[in-house]
C-alpha cells in the first residue's frame, strides 16, 4: 500500500484555506451590505478553513492505493470510506495532470478512466512528476499486455 | 452506397415544415410579417427551394459502405465528416419508422456504439431493405463472416431460426397502459396554467367562499392527473404497440410500435445488466418489468423512449423466463444483510417521523390553530415502523450466482439487477460514517450500463464489512476468471475443453461441420468451469433441482459434472444444441 505524497497536504490544505478566504469575503460584503456585525462572516469563515483543513489532513491520511498485477486498488475518504478496484483489462485511457497548485509543489496526478458510468474516472493525486509519468507508462504497458479487447 | 433517392423530397419536406412552423410563429406573435402577403409567400417558396438544393447536395455527398472491418461514413454539404466505426464497438443497430416514413417505404438507421454522448451513425434515410440488410450485415461482418459468403439460401434460413422470446398479450398491453402515468403531464399543464392566469381567473371566483375555491382546485387536480393518466396510457400503448424480442444465434431483436416502428439488434455480449422491477401491487398480482441495458445509449438520449429492450409488463413468470433465456442463470437465493441492519432503518424512519412531526407542530404553533389540528396523529405511524423496517430488510439481499450477480433492493420499487461478471467494470465499496457505526458496507458492481448513469447500479447495500471485503475481492476474482474463459473460448475454440475431459473427437467434428462459431456451446463450456455457485447453498438445493430438470427439458446446459456433459454428448454424436 502506497501513501501519497506529504507535499500533497499543502495543496489540499490551500485549497481549503482559499475557500474560508472567499466565504469570508462574500460574507463581509452581504454583512456590510445589510449592515449586520461582520464577526459572524468571519466565524464563518475560519469555520470553514479550519474543517476544511482537517478534512485535508484526514484525508492524506486515508489515502492508499496499490497498483496490483491485474487490479489498481484505492483506498479513500472521510467521511465515507470508499475502496474502489479498477481491473487493468478495463482501462481505457490514461492521463496524468498537473494543475496549478500542483505544479507550484511539484506534483502531478494519474487519472484512469474506465468507460464504467460511476467510477469512470479514478484520480491518484499527490505524485511526483517523475512517478505519474512512470505510473501512466507502466499502466500503459500492463493495459496492452492484458489486452483489453472487449472493454465495454 | 448512396441514400434512398426518395428520401431528397421527404427531407426536403420534413425541413421546410419545421421551418414553416416557426416562421408561422414567428408571424404570429407579431414580427411585422403578415401571413397572406406575397412577400411572405415568396420568402416560404424560398425556403423551400433553398431545401430542396441543400437536400439534394446532401444526398450527393452522403455515402456509407461496409468494409471488412469497418462501417465507413462520409457526409456533410459544408464541412465534411467521414467517420470510420469497427463492427467490433457497435453497441446496436436501430431502425425507426414513423407513419409517414412507412407510407414512403424509408427507414433511419442509427447505429450505436459505446463512446461520446450522441448517436454514432445516423442514416437518414435508406430503404426498407437496404436498412433490413444494413442490420444483417453489420451483424455478419461483426461474426467475421464476408457478405458474399452467405447465400440467399443461408439468409432465409437464419431469417427462419430466429426463435420467438417474447410477444407482448394484448391484456399485457392494457395492462402496461393502465399502469402509466406521464409525469410530464401535470408539468406541462401547471405551465399552462400559470401562463394563462390571466385569462382564466375572471373566471375562477377568487372571492368566493374558501370552500368553492377548494373544490374548484381539488376538480382541476383531479382533471390534471387523469389526464397525465389517459397521455401516459396512451402512449405506453402506442409505444409497445406488437412487442416482439426474438433470438438468433447470437443477438436479440426487437420490435414495436404502433405509429411509429422501431425495431433493432442487440447483440448479447453488449447486454450489460438487466433489471426486474416490481412493486407490492405487482408482486401480488405476479407481474414485473424487464429492462435490458446496453452501453449504446447516452444519458438523455433515449430519454423518452428508455431501454429499447424493455418489456413494459408481463407475467412474473414470463419475466423471468425471458431474463433466463438472454442469460441462463440460476434462481437466486438472495443473502439478506445482518439482521441488526433493521435497527438501523428503524432509527431512520423514526428519526424521519419525529422531524416530520416536529416541522408540524411547529406549523400549527405557527398558525395558532393548536386545538384544531390533530398534529399528533401522525405519531401513531411509530407502530408501522418495525414492519417497514423489517420489509426494507426483507428485500435487500445480494447473491452470487454462476455467471451473474444478483442484487435486489426496494420493497415499493423492488429492483433486481442481474450483471454478468465479465461486464462489471469496477468494483466500489463505499462505508459512510453511519455505515460504519453499525460495521456494514455497500458493494456496487459498476458497468457501462446506460441506467447505471441514473446512480442505479447493482448494489449489495449494508452488508456485513467482512463480506463486502469478501464480496469485493470475488467479484474481481470472478471477472478475471470469466475474461480469461472467454478469451480461450475466443482465441483457441473448443481445444482447451479438452485440457480437463476426454472431448470426443465426434463432438469436435460436428462443430467443424458447422463451420460458424456456436456462442451457446462456449457459453455452456464457461458455465460448467465457473467457480461453484454460491446462491445454491445447502438449504436450497430444491430450487437448484428444480432449475435442473427446468434446463434439461430445454436442452440448452445441464449443471452435471464434466465427465457427465461429455458422455451426453458422446451418445448422440452430431447433436447441435
């Protein structure tokens, strides 16, 4: 079983912060609008950032997958637990992704899509470049070996 | 080949018609343009002219062939399109026939495959034979066959050994009208409605006594869902108007309709799931639907039309009889979740009363109108909680068959999904925090189902986590198991049946003489080297006789051993199935 990457942390943690950020601010301005006390906005926002920065910690934690002979077996979430199995004979196509916050920590993420309806797209985030990369060859690889001729 | 000739003046006039309307509309809601003007007259002859051209340019640069090994399509009057599809990713071949269509002799074609969101290959239109033969075609290049290698002799014969699987009964047909209801009905009539206020509230007597108003609404209500009723029988008769599903070797083929037809191919190792759903009225009188799932259709698309191998209601027996023949598969015994699960949909029905009663005791408080309104009477539903959650509980249940997994959820709407192991794609266990106070799991067998989109997946909810994790890794062992069965069966025939047996060299040689491959003999092999059936336990081995002696009539498997199978076969050298 394979964590993700610490730094991934920072992202998730970013993100979670941002987001206080922009609930506080849309409260401030309804709170100068209607003329109520700004400290409930506020509240409200350090709320938020602070769950959401606990999610984010919770949820690296959480966080495993393994890439198997013939299976990718991921292990995730919060508040529901969900182990997903995606066996290599129903990949379709794999990417991998940088976004911009991932890029300014160095990271990257592999997205496998299946042509299921529900877990269509499988996302392990937090790797480095290096590995997403060797991830999506290796995945490539075993997905042409496996020969995945009735995919659907 | 080129499109049906008679199709230039049919679009032409299905184009002008529809543009007709909307400049009719357009008039109509006062744009300055006066309907009898000869201005307005030239500009409609116009249009029509302008159609006229644009179709013929479309049939003359619209042209589809059939290659060895792919369908090509080359269309487009402005920017052109030529599309390529291998007979391998078709999902479904459909042709639709509306009334006018029928008087002119066309047909459109659709044929379907698993990616993108629309529609693959719209073929508008072609012939009533050339879309018949479209449809045998594709289906006999798909088998690796050449056009020229069949015969006219031969086409009669496959036409002749399509098997009858279904007919919808004309009761079966009231029936299912009697059932619908159009949703859309009332929705459309409060649109109406709101739309037209103005005219009608001089009419409705706003300041009469509350008790008119009352009955005045409670008439229109009642006016709106026994219209919603009499559109929704309507058109479920229309719809399933001479329901037939029929087999060939290796596809299933529909057809209905009353004004306009549909008929199509599904073949059956694109069937990714089917359900059979009841409801406690149904289940009572014996009767339930059937839907057959295949990844053609994108979300939406067939919206109004739904699975296009639905049977909309038929007799339980019938039912299942026809889920058995599309895929041979056991009775199931459905494994219940832990028993102390009741405890928890207990405490959410009564969790659900109590806020329930609470949102009206606060209404009434509300309202001042305490010692009117018996607000409390609603707690009296606390004594049916137990049952209901003991019913919830009762039919819930997973079970894992030879080649197929069953689930079953509901008591109101009862869905029983079956998906065949080599369809599932992945496999999902999800634990929400409640779940995991009570130790149980959900295991969903996701497939490329086009009605898994709606979040109806095959499901074993609040089952026990050690048989989730159970469950989840048999599924995957499963799938494995069964891709590799198939891959054999494909690439190396009936070789690696003899690895384990002593297959006959007859048997063989009567597989030779048939020269084209039997997909229910690799069917038959697969199931007998499937894992053992979990469904079958100990205390249900009647059911599993019954299932037996059920198949054994009908020739098609038998669940004996290896050694028995080819003994059978042995004694009657040459048998086909």
């Amino acid at each position: 079983m394979n964590s993700l990457h610490p730094r991934i942390r920072i992202v998730w943690i970013l993100r979670a912060i941002i987001l206080g950020i922009v609930v506080g601010s849309i409260g401030l301005g309804l709170a100068t609008v209607l003329e109520a006390s700004p400290l409930v906005a506020v509240a409200v926002a350090v709320l938020v950032a602070v769950v959401g920065v606990s999610h984010a910690i919770l949820r690296y934690r959480n966080w495993r997958y393994v890439v198997g002979e013939d299976a990718i077996y991921l292990e995730r979430g919060v508040l529901t637990e969900i182990r997903t199995e995606v066996p290599l004979v129903r990949i379709q196509h794999v990417d991998s992704r940088r976004s911009a916050f991932e890029r300014l920590v160095g990271l990257a993420s592999t997205v496998v899509y299946t042509a299921g309806s529900r877990g269509a797209d499988v996302t392990i985030p937090g790797l480095t470049p290096e590995n997403a990369d060797g991830l999506r060859k290796r995945l490539k690889q075993l997905v042409i070996d496996t020969d995945g001729e009735d995919a659907v | 080949m080129k499109l049906a000739p008679a199709s230039i003046p049919y679009r032409a006039f299905q184009k002008a018609t529809s543009l007709g309307i909307t400049l009719v509309f357009v008039a109509s809601i006062g744009a300055g343009i006066r309907l009898g003007s000869p201005e307005f007259l030239l500009l409609v002859a116009g249009i029509l002219v302008a159609a006229v051209f644009y179709e013929i340019a479309y049939y003359k640069r619209f042209e589809y062939e059939l290659t060895d090994d792919t369908f090509d399509l080359r269309s487009g009057v402005f920017s052109r399109r030529e599309r390529e599809i291998p007979y391998g990713r078709i999902q479904n071949v459909d042709i639709s026939r509306n009334v006018l269509q029928r008087l002119v002799g066309l047909s459109a074609v659709n044929i379907e495959t698993a990616g993108g969101g629309s529609t693959e290959a719209v073929i508008q239109y072609v012939s009533e034979f050339e879309g018949k033969r479209l449809q045998q075609d594709i289906r006999r290049y798909k088998r690796g066959e050449s056009a020229e290698s069949a015969s006219v002799a031969e086409q009669s014969e496959r036409r002749t050994d399509e098997e009858l699987l279904f007919e919808i009964a004309p009761s079966e047909l009231a029936l299912s009208g009697i059932l619908s209801f159009d949703p859309r009905v009332p929705g459309l009539i409060l649109a109406v409605f709101t739309g037209s206020i103005p005219f009608v509230s001089p009419i409705v007597p706003v300041d009469g006594p509350p008790l008119v108003l009352v009955v005045v609404f409670a008439i229109l209500l009642a006016g709106g869902v026994v219209l919603a009723w009499v559109v929704g029988a309507i058109s479920a008769v229309i719809n399933y108007w001479g329901f037939r599903l029929t087999r060939s070797d290796d596809e299933l083929r529909y057809e209905r309709g009353l004004l306009q037809r549909y008929s199509g191919t599904i073949p059956f190792d694109k069937i990714q799931a089917m359900t059979i759903t009841d409801n406690p009225l149904k289940r009572r009188a014996g009767y339930a639907t059937l839907a057959v799932e295949t990844a053609g259709y994108a979300p939406g698309q067939a919206s109004g039309r739904g699975s296009e191998a639905a049977v909309p209601i038929a007799s339980r027996e019938r039912v299942e009889g026809l889920a058995n023949e599309i895929a041979p598969s056991d009775q199931p015994t459905f494994k219940q979740p832990p028993k102390r699960i009741r405890r928890r949909y207990l405490a959410r029905y009564l969790i659900a009363l109590g806020v329930i009663t609470a949102v009206l005791y606060g209404l009434v408080v509300w309202l001042e109108a305490t010692g009117t309104i018996p607000w409390y009477l609603l707690v009296v539903a606390v004594v049916l909680t137990p049952i209901a959650a003991h019913y919830k509980w009762v039919h819930r249940g997973y079970c894992l068959g030879e080649n197929h997994l069953f689930t079953r959820n509901g008591f109101w709407s009862r869905e029983t999904k079956l998906v065949a192991y080599y369809r599932i794609q992945t496999v999902i266990d999800t634990r929400t925090i409640f779940q995991r106070r009570w130790s149980v799991a959900t295991v969903i067998a996701d497939t490329a189902g086009s009605l898994s989109l709606l979040g109806t997946d095959a499901a074993a909810v609040d089952i026990d986590q050690q048989d989730a994790e159970r469950l989840r890794e048999e599924l995957s062992e499963r799938l494995r198991a069964a891709l590799a069965d198939r891959r054999r069966a494909r690439s190396g025939g009936f070789e690696w049946l003899g690895e384990d047996g002593d297959q006959s060299p007859t048997a063989e040689s009567a597989d030779d003489q048939i020269g084209r491959p039997q997909p229910d003999d690799t069917d038959q092999n697969r199931l007998e080297n499937e894992p053992a059936d979990e469904c079958a336990d100990s205390e249900h081995t009647d059911s599993e006789h019954e299932v037996d002696d059920h198949q054994a009539v009908d020739g098609k498997t038998d669940h004996e051993s290896d050694d028995q199978h080819n003994t059978d076969r042995d004694n009657s050298p040459g048998s086909t199935d």
